[in-house]
C-alpha cells in the first residue's frame, strides 16, 4: 500500500489550515465605536472656583458638589451651581440652578433647570429672577433667556418670555407675552 498520495493530501490540509489560522490571527480588527461622552479631564468635588477676565479681574466665582471639565471641548459641566457675579458697581448678583455649563474661555455660563437670580440689594430691595435657562455673558456683564421668566421686586411682580438684562445698569427689556402685576407697599 502506497502512503505517498495520503501523506501529500495531509500536507496540503495542513498547509491551508495553517494558512487560514494566519490570516485570521493577522487581521487588525477595527477598535469598537465609541459608546457615550468621553471621560472627563477632570473632576472636582465641593469646589470653588473663581474666573478671571483678560485684565485679572474677577469675572465670576463658581462653586457646587461636583464639576467636570469636557477633554476635547474644554467647557465645564456643573451640578448644582452656584455662581457670584459682580456687578462693576461693587455689588454682587447670585445665582444658583440645578445645573450649570460654562464656555471654555468662560465668556458664557448657563443655567439650566429651576434658576433663581438675585440683584444686589440697591437700598429698596433685592430683584429676583427664576426661570428655567438663563444664560450669563460675564465679560459684557448680561443676562439672558428665550424661556418664561419671573421678576420678583419690591412691589412689583413681572412675567414674560424671554428677557435682557444689564447687570450694571439694572435696566431689564422684557420680549413678550409681558404681564405686571403691581403691589402698593404698605406704610
């Protein structure tokens, strides 16, 4: 009995399994995609944080329980925020939201989800602001939202959609849908 012919035909099985194994194992598979937001630079818990304008001086001081900063963006992401942002007059305006965002070059801050602001108090009372988003321009020293917005003030309670506001001047420009209702103060 000849073995030569069954030998040759082991080889030549070996060799194409061999050559098959190869090719599987030299194949570069395609890293899987990317599920969800990359993972944050960086993390800070119980923080305070204060952003300072070209000139040094102070634009805005934010604080919370947790704050994170986008890798490829550079834009911060807050819970909880709480935000000081001076006037230019020595007076401070405060704000707090469920959650906040700011600009990587911080000309831009938003507050998102049962905002409250508060104007210095100028001798006749504090003016409070609540609103859903509000988004602050610290560098130009302004406020501003597209949603339904709320002023509270001595007196007076204002509501519209939409609204400007000039921290410095105080001088606020309602957009529509405007309602005031006026309450006398008792002597």
């Amino acid at each position: 009995m000849n073995l030569r012919p069954l030998g040759l035909a082991a080889l030549v099985l070996l060799a194409l399994a061999s050559s098959w194994l190869a090719l599987r194992l030299s194949r570069d598979d395609a890293p899987p995609p990317l599920v969800g937001p990359p993972r944050s630079d960086y993390v800070l818990t119980d923080f305070e944080l204060v952003a300072l304008d070209q000139e040094g001086k102070e634009s805005f001081v934010a604080s919370g329980p947790l704050l994170t900063r986008h890798p490829f963006l550079g834009t911060l992401d807050i819970d909880q925020p709480r935000f000081r942002v001076p006037d230019g007059e020595g007076g401070t305006w405060l704000a707090r939201a469920r959650d906040g965002w700011v600009q990587s070059d911080a000309s831009q801050v938003r507050l998102l989800g049962d905002v409250w602001v508060t104007s210095p108090d100028g001798g006749g009372g504090a003016t409070e602001l609540r609103s859903e988003r509000v988004d602050i321009f610290p560098r130009e020293r302004r406020l501003a939202t597209t949603d339904a917005v709320t002023i509270t003030a001595p007196g007076s309670i204002l509501r519209a959609v939409g609204m400007r506001a000039d921290l410095q001047t105080r001088y606020v420009e309602l957009l529509s849908e405007v309602r005031a209702r006026h309450e006398p103060s008792r002597p």
